[in-house]
C-alpha cells in the first residue's frame, strides 16, 4: 500500500514538472530561443507558449528593446601624435535574436571592441582640433561601420555617441590659456569700440547742440530785428498820424543830442551836417516867438535883437514849445 502511494506522488510531481515544461510564458519585448536535442527549432515570441517537455529546452531569453551601453575610456592617438581619452556610448537593438545567439558569441563584447578599432582608425585621420570640433561627423561615421557590421550579427545599431573627449593635461592647460587670450582680446576690443562708440555719439550730440544753438541764436536774431523794424515802422506811423511838423522834429533831435553824447567811452563825438539845419530851425521858431512878444517890428518880419535869446525880459513868460 505503501509503495502504491509513493509512485502515484511520484508521478504527480513528475506530471507537475512537465506541465511546468511544456508551458512557457515569454514576457513583452522578449524573445526565447528552443532547441531539441541541441540544435534550434524556433523562437518563442511574446505570450503563451507550448513545448515539448523533456525533448524541447530554452536556451536564451533575450530582450528586444534598445539597449544602452557605455563603453570605458579608451586611449586614441590623433593625426598630430597626440593620445586623447574617449567615452563612447552605444545604442543598440536585437533585431533577429536567433542569429545573436548563434552567429555571435558574446554581442556586446563584440560591439565594445569593434568600436574601440573603428574609433581609432576614424581619429587617426584627424588632428586635435578638428576631432574636438567634428563629433557629429565621427558619430555618423563610427555608426556606419557598426551597423554594417553588426547586421549579420541580427542587432542594430540606432546611435553612437562621444560622451567624453578628453586632451592631455598639457595640452589642456595650452588650450586654457589660449582660450583666455582671445577672451581678453575680444574683450579690449569690445571695450575699444564702446568708447569709439561713445566718443562718436558725443562728437555728434556736440554738434546738433551746436547745430541748434545756431539755429536758436539766427531765429532769434531774426525775430529781434524783426521786432525792432516793426517798433521803428510803429513809430513812423504814428508820427505821419500824428502830422509833426519841422519845429518838433527839430526839438527832438535836440534833445537826443545828450543821450548820443552820454556814456564813459564816447571820447570822439561825431556831430552830423543835419544838426546845423535842425538848430537853424529851431532858432528860427524861438526868435519868432520872443520878436513877436517885444513888439519890434510885429508881424512885419523885422530884425530882432540876439541878445533876446540869452535875456528875457522881466516878468515875461518863458516861451513853450507844443
């Protein structure tokens, strides 16, 4: 009885583990590689998967989604003999996971030395500068031969990428030095034409200042002399309204005589040949005046005395001139 029940547990578990054999779940993105007896019989691809137990037998699960793989720092000597460190970062994908389990032993060893050989035959065509200045160029060439070569392999290559360049310390310290140079050149030179600049909007400022003073000082020149004729005409005008006759031009002309004459630095007078004819007339009205007020010879025209002038006669009224 005994022995009964420990077959039937025996096959009970040997029914558990074939079940558990013959049923093979294969996760998204993933694909599994069966073999029987040793040799290949096909891919499992995502989902539920029936195998033969005990004859069929995984061999590699391997994941379908793009991969990233960074590679160490590796010495590259440059086209002017120069060692320079370089970071490289891979982005693959298995695209046919049979042929990386069989055509390839270990991929991505494969891929890590095939970039360090390309890498150095891509920067040994290049000096220093142009391989810190051309890393699209060496991404897409360096690119181009992995995935060439990969391609039998069953993985693509989508990217590669330089993620570290890095010069001798020297060099580093030469290249330092030189950069801080043109900083400083490119900053004098700004500097330079800041104050050109400045100068410049000065010199130009000055000169519409200048520009508008003149302007300013000819307006109002201008509008002062216009001022000034427009007083004199005034002045002309009222005295043509007004009908002044000889006896009151001349009055006046005498009595701006002292303000000509007036003033500390006046020490030549210049007297004009009218004054002569203005005291004349003037002289004239005065002896008129006084002649008719002695009675010698009225109204007749008659001589007059000149000493009437600087004499009047006691009680007589000073004559006034309208």
């Amino acid at each position: 009885m005994d022995a009964i029940i420990i077959v039937l547990v025996i096959l009970v578990v040997l029914v558990i583990i074939a079940l558990v054999q013959t049923i093979q779940v294969i996760q998204q993105a993933s694909a599994a590689i069966v073999e029987r007896f040793g040799r290949y019989t096909r891919t499992l691809n995502a989902g539920l998967n029936i195998v033969v137990p005990f004859i069929d037998r995984i061999r590699n699960r391997i994941d379908l989604r793009e991969q990233v793989v960074p590679f160490p720092p590796q010495p590259v000597i440059t086209q002017d003999n120069l060692v320079v460190n370089i970071d490289t970062v891979i982005y693959y994908q298995v695209t046919d996971a049979r042929a990386a389990t069989y055509e390839v032993s270990n991929y991505i060893q494969a891929i890590e030395q095939l970039t360090v050989t390309t890498l150095r035959n891509i920067i040994g065509g290049m000096d220093l500068e142009r391989t810190l200045t051309s890393r699209e160029e060496i991404n897409a060439a360096l690119r181009g031969v992995l995935d060439e070569a990969t391609g039998k392999w069953g993985i693509r290559v989508n990217r590669v990428e330089l993620k570290a360049i890095e010069p001798p310390t020297s060099i580093q310290d030469s290249m330092e030095k030189q950069m801080r140079a043109d900083r400083d050149k490119r900053a004098a030179i700004l500097q330079a034409e800041g104050v050109r600049q400045s100068e410049i909007l000065q010199a130009e400022g000055a000169k519409q200042s200048e520009i508008l003073r003149a302007e300013g000082d000819a307006k109002a020149s201008a509008l002062r002399a216009e001022g000034e004729a427009q007083a004199i005409r005034t002045v002309f005008e009222a005295i043509h309204a007004g009908d002044a006759d000889q006896k009151l031009l001349s009055y006046q002309y005498v009595q701006m005589l002292p303000k000509i004459a007036s003033g500390d630095s006046n020490k030549l007078w210049i007297v004009p040949s009218e004054i002569g004819d203005a005291l004349k007339g003037l002289g004239g009205n005065l002896n008129r005046i006084t002649g008719n007020g002695t009675g010698n010879g009225g109204s007749d025209g008659g001589a007059t005395d000149p000493n009437a002038l600087s004499k009047p006669s006691v009680g007589r009224q000073q004559p006034r001139i309208e």
